[in-house]
C-alpha cells in the first residue's frame, strides 16, 4: 500500500520532510478493523510530532503520522462486535500506532465510530480528533451538565482553531453555555460568531476584552492555545470554585497554587489516553463518535472544516503542515485521497 512518512524530523520546506513509499497492508487483531482510508485531516500534534520524534535520529522505517480518517471497513478481527466489513467509519486513531496517512490502517473498533451520513467524507474527516477533545474536556473532565451549568460562562481561548471550533458548538448548543471565544482577526472573529460564539474577545489584552464584554469572572475556562502564557490571565479570571482545563500542556511548571484561594480545580485533557492506557471506559470514544454523528446528521453541530487538498502525496501533506505551522489557520484542513 502507498503511505507518506518521514525518517528525521526536518523543517517542512525541506524536500525530505515527507517522503511517499510502498509498505505491507496491515493486518488486523482481534479487536481491530482494517480500514481503507478516503479521507483524513491534519491536526497541530501532527506537526508536533513531525517536528520532534526523530531529532536526533533517521528512522529505518519511515513512521506514518496522521489521527484523523474516513473509510470504509474491509476486514474485522475475529473478536470484534462493533462494525462489519462495508461499514463507513470515522476515527481519531491512536498515538502510539501507525498513523492515518496511507491507504490502509488498523483501528480498534472501541474508538471508532460511524460516519455520520450526512456529511461528505472530506466533511467527516475532520470532526473525530477536535470532537472527542472537546467533548472529553467539557463533560468527562469538568462534567459539565446542562441540569446544572445552563447559562453559565465559559471562556475558550483559541476560538477559531480546530478544537475551539467544535467546543463552541458544544458548549453553546448542548450543555446551554454563555460562551466567550477569543480571536483577533476580522475572519476568526467572524468564524467564532459562525459557530455560535455569543461574545469574541481579544487574547491579546484578556482580562480587558472580558471585562469589556461584561463579565467580572467566568465559571469556566477551556485553554486550547498556551496553558503558560495565559496563566496569570486565567487566574484572574476564573469565578471561586471555578474550573480551568487545558489541551496545550507547558514545558515549565504551572502555578497550580495560584489557584488555592479560589478554590479553584484544574485539569488536563488528552483525547489519546484512554486509548494510550486501554482504560475500561475505552469504548466511550466509540460511544462519544456516534452521538456526535447523531448530532452532525441531526443538524444540531456543523462540520468544521475549512480547507480541502485532493489526493495522498507527500506535497499535499506539507502544504497542511505548513498551513498549520503558520498558526493562522482557521477551523480545519482535509486531505481528500
């Protein structure tokens, strides 16, 4: 089968820094599917990992990257329950496995779900990683409830980024959220709005901008951009016994006891470690893909996707992570094969 990888990590101008190459198809475990993939979308920890597994190193093998896909089921595991062979699919993969950026590739059905049906393929590709994230980071992390929480504020940095797209959707449209986006720029201002953003604030002057917009303090504070850099900010920000959760994480500590007055809780979100650990609530991200699709084909979400490239080349790849690198992509990118 055909795949694109790379051996050293290199800058993405360099020629080498994806390579296109013929390797074995897969063959699927017990608990696995083996999907023909017709479509992915590229997510900022592609770039990341492109940037620094192999540094020091040029790999024998290239390794295959990419956690987001749309196929079709060609052949199942003798123990899997969920899909048959024929199934449309969609998924965000599994980090410590081979990646989507080929023609075939080996899931576990227990984070797998169905392609929502009304969607294109291009269109589904790029919902899996973003919505899982979001979804996690709302409800499995803060557990967030509309019973509860309608009407609240929550302030998401990083607004009209892939995750930031879906979470706004969310958190406006099911858990019933007053939700506050960040953006700077005429087009994501406007891009949050489309998504259902009730107020856009600037990142760049934080606790004016919300302030501004009315609010003294915020219940909730979803942090998709730098957990560091708007440390302080957020502090400021959070209501007493408030939550903060972030995605990015940080190369240095993070002033966890600047929270203790408040009371402040925090958390991390990664969407890979329930697949990462085989947690016994692994098949909720199964479960988590399906009412996403649900939603997507009852209308109630809207697909995120931004960009499309026609076709698996090694060219197309690095035009997304070059798109990405750049830091001013709007909602998402797919790669249509």
């Amino acid at each position: 089968m055909k795949a694109i990888g790379f051996k050293k990590s290199l800058p993405i101008e360099n020629p080498e820094s994806f390579i296109e190459f013929e390797t074995v198809k897969p063959i699927p475990g017990p608990h696995d599917l083996l999907v023909k993939i017709d479509a992915i979308s590229v997510n900022p920890v592609d770039f990341k990992i492109r940037q620094n597994s192999a540094k020091d190193t040029v790999l024998e093998t290239p390794k295959i990257i990419g956690w987001d896909a749309v196929g079709i089921v060609q052949a199942v595991g003798q123990e899997v329950t969920l899909f048959e062979v024929g199934d449309p699919v969609y998924y965000a993969g599994d980090i410590t496995k081979q990646g989507s950026n080929a023609e075939y590739q080996i899931i576990d059905e227990r984070i797998v779900g169905r392609k929502p049906k009304s969607l294109s393929i291009e269109e589904a590709a790029v919902i899996p990683l973003t919505a899982l994230t979001a979804w996690e980071i709302l409800f499995d992390r803060i557990r967030i409830s509309a019973e509860k929480d309608k009407g609240k504020s929550i302030l998401i940095i990083g607004g009209a980024g892939g995750v930031g797209s879906i979470a706004i959707q969310l958190a406006k449209k099911i858990a019933g959220l007053t939700v506050i986006a960040t953006a700077s720029r005429l087009e994501t201002i406007d891009w949050c709005k489309q998504q259902g953003a009730d107020f856009v604030v600037d990142h760049k002057d934080l606790i004016s901008s919300v302030r501004e917009a009315g609010f003294e303090h915020v219940d909730f504070i979803l942090d998709f951009v730098d957990t560091n850099a708007y440390w302080d900010s957020m502090v400021e920000l959070i209501k007493p016994q408030g939550h903060i959760a972030s995605i990015t994480g940080s190369a240095e500590p993070v002033a966890l006891t600047k929270l203790k007055s408040k009371s402040v809780s925090f958390s991390w979100e990664l969407m890979y470690t329930r697949s990462m650990y085989q947690t016994e609530d692994m098949v909720e991200q199964h479960n988590i893909l399906n009412i996403v699709a649900d939603l997507l084909d009852d209308g109630i979400l809207k697909t995120t996707l931004n960009t499309t490239l026609n076709g698996l080349t090694a060219e197309n790849l690095k035009k997304a992570h070059e798109l990405l690198e750049s830091g001013r992509t709007i909602g998402k990118i797919a790669i249509k094969f």
